[in-house]
C-alpha cells in the first residue's frame, strides 16, 4: 500500500459539494447498484484483508460491512476466520440474494441514505469493526451513510475501513465529472475525501492508496482507517 495522498490544486469545496471543488459534475440520478461481476478480477482485493488484520490487533471479532452487496468478499473473510460473526447491510435484491445463499452471516436490509441507526445488538457493536468498501460514491446523498459509521464507532466500535475511487489516480484530479461509471454519482480526490471525513466528525488514522483491482495492480483506490479516537498501533 502507498501511502501519498493528493493536495489540493483547487479550493475544496464546503459541505454543500460534500467538499469536492468547486465545478465538478455529479449525477443527477443513479440506478441500484446490482452487485452481478464474475469472479474474473477481484475488485478492491486489499480492502478486507487490511480491516481482518486490524481486528485482530483490536481484538475484535465482529465485522460490519456497510453496503455489503452480495458479500462475496465478506465469504472469503467467514471461510478464514468462522469463529467470528459477520453482519451485512445492504437494500433490496442484493440482501435477498444473500439470505438466500449465504448461510454465515445475518443480513440487515437497510436504506443507507435515510436510515439513522441499525438495528443491531450494543454488545455485538463492542465487540465489531466497520467496513464500506466503494459504497459511498454509489450514493446521492452519503451523509446518512456516514452519520451511521461514526455511530458504530461512538457505540463502541474499534474503527472504520472506508475505501473509494481516487479520482486524481483515475480519470485525473481536474477531471469535470461525473464519473465514468455509470452507477457512480460522484468521485473524490483524496485530499476532498479527507475533508469530508473531517467534517463529518472522523478522526484519521490512516489514509492511503491500495490497489483498485488484482489484474492491473494499480494504486487508485483510496483506503482510510477511521475512528473516533486514537487506534493503537496506527500512524497517520
């Protein structure tokens, strides 16, 4: 993983662009997100591995994974660890298509950009580390979705891993928008990506690049740990 992020070239924008600058384009309107790829390349294949490896430092054993989709990857993680517990949050076919082919894990079929809390057990929370892997650009509205991870983690949650597009590594840091992908509502740049956290009530432990997929191996996804205090055993 690399760990040099983007610096601004542009004034960031505020809360109304969720800290993009100022003239990018986002979507006016996005489809749901059906998470149908074949197993030929391995989107984000770092990602989970990264936050298995921070459980175990935390001594947690737990893992919620916000914007589960279809939780191939969530799979892998129960086929090497099937002592831990594993709970999914997702909407609509995606959530029935794990009820009905995952038998591992519990699955919470959940609105992220209206939902305030999920309904999950205090004493599994305390014991939990959050995942969102590529789910916040799928979102018009991604402050819901957010205000969710940052009250797991006041709940007693160990951290957040959060991944997300770079777009200064992908389709470049003045690029207009919106993004090429289709399903995408908006991309940020990682100094942007950073402010909105910031913003949003998240202290930074870690911020990097990890690699997008297994067959290009390039560095254009962003990979952050998040907490809401210090996390032992990390450095910014």
């Amino acid at each position: 993983m690399h760990t040099k992020t983007a610096t601004s070239r542009q004034p960031i924008g505020g809360a109304e662009t969720y800290f993009i600058r100022s003239g990018y384009r986002s979507r006016t309107e996005v489809e749901y997100f059906l998470d149908e790829t074949d197993d030929t390349v391995i989107w984000q294949p770092d990602v989970y591995p990264y936050a298995a490896a921070r459980a175990q430092e935390l001594g947690r054993d737990v893992v919620i994974d916000i914007g589960c989709g279809r939780a191939g990857k969530l799979a892998s993680l129960a086929g090497e660890y099937p002592a831990w517990s594993y709970i999914g949050v997702d909407l609509g076919d995606n959530l029935v298509w794990c009820r009905d082919n995952h038998p591992f894990g519990e699955w919470i079929d959940v609105d992220l950009e209206s939902a305030e809390r999920l309904p999950i057990d205090p004493s599994l929370v305390r014991r939990s580390i959050v995942v969102c892997s590529d789910v916040i650009e799928h979102l018009m509205n991604p402050m819901p979705a957010l205000s969710l991870i940052r009250g797991l983690l006041m709940e007693g949650s160990a951290a957040a891993v959060l991944s997300t597009p770079a777009r200064e590594c992908r389709s470049g840091y003045d690029a207009p928008g919106p993004p090429r992908n289709p399903s995408h509502v908006r991309e940020w740049a990682s100094d942007e990506f950073q402010a909105l956290l910031r913003a949003s009530g998240f202290e930074i432990h870690y911020a990097g690049l990890t690699r997008s997929d297994d067959a290009s191996n390039g560095l254009s996804t962003q990979l952050l740990l998040v907490g809401s205090g210090e996390v032992e055993g990390e450095q910014r």
